[in-house]
C-alpha cells in the first residue's frame, strides 16, 4: 500500500470513531448511522483495493475508477444538499408560524411531527 492509502485510511478510522461515537451519544439515529457506516465501510474499501473501482468503472461503462468515484460523490453531495434545503425550508415554515402565532396574528398549531425523520424528500 502506499503513504496516501494509509493517510486515507487513518481519516476513514477516525471519521469511523466519531460516527460510532455520536451513535453512542444518541446524536445519530440507527437508520443515519446504519447508512454513515456503510458508506465509510465502502470507503475503505475502494482505498485498500483500488483495483476495485476501477473493475466497477469498466462494468458501468466509466473510463476510471477515480472517475466512478467523482461521479457518485457528486451525485451523493447534490442529493445530501437538496436534503438539507428540504429541512431548512419546513423548519422556515414551521418558525413562521410560531413567530405568527405569538405576534397574535392567527391561532398557532404544533407542525405536526415527521413519520420518518431520516428521509425529508
């Protein structure tokens, strides 16, 4: 292995610890952990093996494995941004109506609590 798969790796294990424990903190629920953990196990995986990726890149039709990676990081980024602004728009909304309903403008109703927590969209 080479200096930048054990460097790589060190960050994966450390990502890991704290993953495990904010898990342990009950910061993180099972379903984000679950999905966190899978996700650094891959990870970890493509940087041990990167013979790996490029063989998956091959099968997708992808000229490289580095290029395989970039494409599903990106794709992964957009979507863990729209997330994001999913949340952040139903909390706006959800001040709005509090702010409201204190300035007296019309009656306040509790937003009303999500069936799935871990899936926004």
């Amino acid at each position: 292995m080479t200096l930048i798969q054990y460097i790589l790796l060190l960050m994966i294990l450390i990502f890991g610890w704290r993953l495990w424990n904010k898990y342990k903190a009950r910061e993180l629920g099972v379903v984000e952990f679950v999905s966190w953990l899978a996700f650094w196990l891959l990870a970890a995986v493509i940087v041990a093996a990167p013979d790996l990726s490029s063989y998956l890149a091959a099968v997708a039709g992808v000229g490289r494995g580095s290029d395989l990676v970039l494409y599903i990081g990106l794709v992964l980024a957009f979507w863990l941004i729209f997330r994001v602004y999913v949340r952040l728009e139903k909390f706006e909304r959800d001040l709005t109506a509090v702010v409201r309903g204190l300035a007296g403008d019309n009656k306040v109703e509790p937003p009303k609590p999500e069936q799935n927590n871990s899936s926004p969209d």
